[in-house]
C-alpha cells in the first residue's frame, strides 16, 4: 500500500483539495490533521453572521465524522502536528505518534497580527479567526452594548456593518485616512465611511491605539493624541500573518508565506503549500477564489498529473449590505492611476495605466452593476 496524501489543516484550502482530489481519483488514501474540531464551514460567513440570524452551530455544514464519509478520507481532530521531517518523509504529533506520507499538503492557514498594545486589557482583546473564536464572541456579545474594532479593512468593516444592523454601538479605529485603505481610491474610502456611518458605525481614523486599560465592566482604548473611548468589547481585525513556524523549522523556504512554485511545490518535491499560508510565485492572496483555484490545479497534481496554478481576475465582493461593494484590486507595482465617477449614489473608480489599459477597479454602491461588464477585461492575477 502506497502511503497517503497528508493535509495539515481543515480550512477552505485543505478541504478544496480533499473534494478536488477525490473528484481525480477515489482510491488515493487521504488523511487529514486538523487542530480543532474539524468540521467544514464557511470562514467568510462569520463577519455577516449575526445580522443574518445564523448561530454558530448553523455554519457548520458537516461535522469530522460527516465529512470524512462524504469525501472518503480519514479526519483526525484535535490532533497537532509538532514537526516535519522531510527526508524521512513523516510528520510528528504532539502526542509523539509519527505518521508516514507520500505527499504532504501545508493547509496551515494564518494569524491574526497582534498589535503590541500596553495596558491591563491587552489580555481580553479579541480576535476572530476561526470558528471557535466565534463562539467566544458571541458568548461575550450577551448583555453588551458597545463594540470597538480596531482595523478598518475588510474584516473590520464586514463584523462592523454586521454589528452595526444587528444593534450595537460599533466604534471603528485605524491608523488610516479612511476605511479599505489598501483597496479603495479616497473617493471610494469616503463613500463607505458615509454608508456605514449612516448605519450606526463611528469611525476614528488618523489614530493610533496605544493602550487598552480594565477599568472595571469596561475596557478604555487610549489613543495616541491622548483621546479615549470606553467599549464593553474590543475586536482587534489589522489583518494576518500566514502560518509558517511549522515549516521554518522543518528548512522549508519561507518569506512572506511558505514559499511555493506554480505547482504548489515548496523546494521540496512532495511537500506543497496553498491557501492564507502560501507564498505563490511571489504572491500571498487571503481570499477565496485563489484557494479554489489553487486546490483545483493541486489536486490534479497530487493525482500524477502536474499542473500550474493561474489566477484569472478574481474580483473581491465585500460584504457590506450599508454600502454594497466589489474589488479588483490592481497590481501597484506597474504604474497607472485612479480614474473615478462618483455621485451619490456610487463610486466607480477604474485603475488604468498610461495607455489606457484596465487593470483593476473599486465599484460601489449603484456600480456594483457594473462587475461583470468590466471584469472580462482585466488582466489575469498570474497567467
């Protein structure tokens, strides 16, 4: 018996292969570590959750034991993965137990980036990641009123809108000018702000959070010119960091992400990378379509039939229902400029370079119409 396809991780990415994999090949042995629960749900449904009356519970389409006999693989929860060894081709739990592969997938995710705050509330921050953290949150929700999310990028202004509909004071803090600075042009930046102000959400931007401070039920974020609010919960969302410990030591290449190639290879032939973890061909993409193209072209790989990754323009919806909104962010490196409309009742900004050529957009509001007429006209992420 030939030893299986390994996958650390039950994310998207993780489970994207599994199902791609199976679809390739149904004999394969496949066995999937996963440090939690294992169950398969739908990350990007947690930010707009509670408006929408789900529970944590109703995310969760298939539990491990569910899953495992839907794919056919081998789940196991709960289970760690302490080290690689690369020329001896096993991975080692915590538990000391070793496990031989064939084929090792690094589906390890990312971190949420922790801000190096002072105070006696830093501890009770929150963050969101997974599941589980979402749990806690909305146990910690029960009998409070006022919110504050420090970061105004997408995560934060999804679970503020979400928030914000659902009842709760939402106070939104960024070192930035204005909301999605990494995606919007001003015009666009300004036009969200409006929206989600208008559905209940304070922004303070152009500030720093220094401290965070127990004072009693509440927790005091002090800002660095000095100025304060008082909240019942502190949501921090300033965004990620892939996993890459695991691999660090095990001597796999590693910069931004695990350093992979257009196969999802890392320098070593049988071990490979996708997801918020990977590094592909000089790119790190924390959304959706990438895994689901990545996973795709993997698993046909895994399956004996080499194929590269290319990423076609995969624009970014926004879940914002106060101010609907869709992104194709553009590759900065190559020199253009924002060509925006704007009204009240949207923005279509077009990224363009100097001849004319589209390479990204921000359309939002009423412009969001416009998606799929633009969208054939962009350039591929990576060819």
């Amino acid at each position: 018996m030939k030893n299986p396809v390994v996958i650390i991780g039950s994310g998207l990415a993780g489970y994207a292969v599994a199902r791609e994999l199976r679809k390739l090949n149904t004999e394969l042995d496949v066995v999937m570590l996963s440090a939690d629960h294992g169950g398969f749900y739908s990350k990007p449904m947690l930010s707009n959750a509670l408006s929408s009356g789900k529970t944590p519970e109703s995310i969760v389409n298939g539990d491990a034991v569910q899953m495992a006999s839907q794919l056919k693989i081998s789940i196991r929860p709960h289970c760690r993965v302490s080290a690689i060894d690369q020329a001896a081709c096993e991975v080692t739990l915590a538990d000391g137990e070793k496990i031989i592969y064939n084929q090792l997938v690094l589906a390890l995710g990312a971190d949420q980036v922790h801000l190096p705050l002072s105070g006696d509330g830093v501890a009770n921050i929150l963050t969101i990641n997974d599941l589980d953290d979402y749990k806690k949150f909305r146990v910690a929700l029960t009998g409070k009123k006022r919110i504050s999310i420090i970061g105004a990028g997408l995560i934060g202004c999804e679970f503020a809108n979400d928030l914000a509909t659902a009842g709760y004071h939402v106070d939104v803090i960024d070192i930035s000018a204005q909301p999605l600075g990494r995606l919007l042009p001003p015009a666009g930046g300004a036009f969200i702000r409006q929206r989600l102000e208008a559905a209940g959400v304070v922004f303070h931007l152009n500030a720093t959070t220094q401290s965070v401070d127990q004072v009693q039920e509440k927790l005091h974020l002090t800002f660095a010119d000095g100025s304060a609010i008082e909240s019942d919960i502190v949501l921090s969302a300033v965004g990620l960091r892939a996993r890459t410990q695991l691999a660090t030591s095990a001597g796999i290449s590693v910069n931004r992400g695990i350093v992979v190639n257009r196969l999802l290879q890392t320098q070593f032939d049988n071990i490979y990378a996708l997801g918020d973890c990977a590094e592909v061909a000089g790119k790190v993409l924390p959304f959706v379509m990438p895994i689901t193209h990545a996973a795709r072209a993997l698993a046909a790989t895994l399956a004996g039939n080499p194929t590269e990754v290319r990423y076609p323009a995969m624009p970014v919806i926004v879940k914002t229902p106060a101010c609907p909104a869709v992104v194709s962010p553009p590759d900065f490196t190559i020199k253009g400029e924002w060509h925006v409309e704007a009204d009240q009742n949207g923005v279509k900004a077009l990224y363009k370079d100097d001849t004319g050529r589209l390479l990204g957009y921000a359309l939002l509001g009423a412009a969001t119409q416009e998606k799929n007429s633009l969208t054939p006209h962009l350039p591929p992420v990576l060819e």
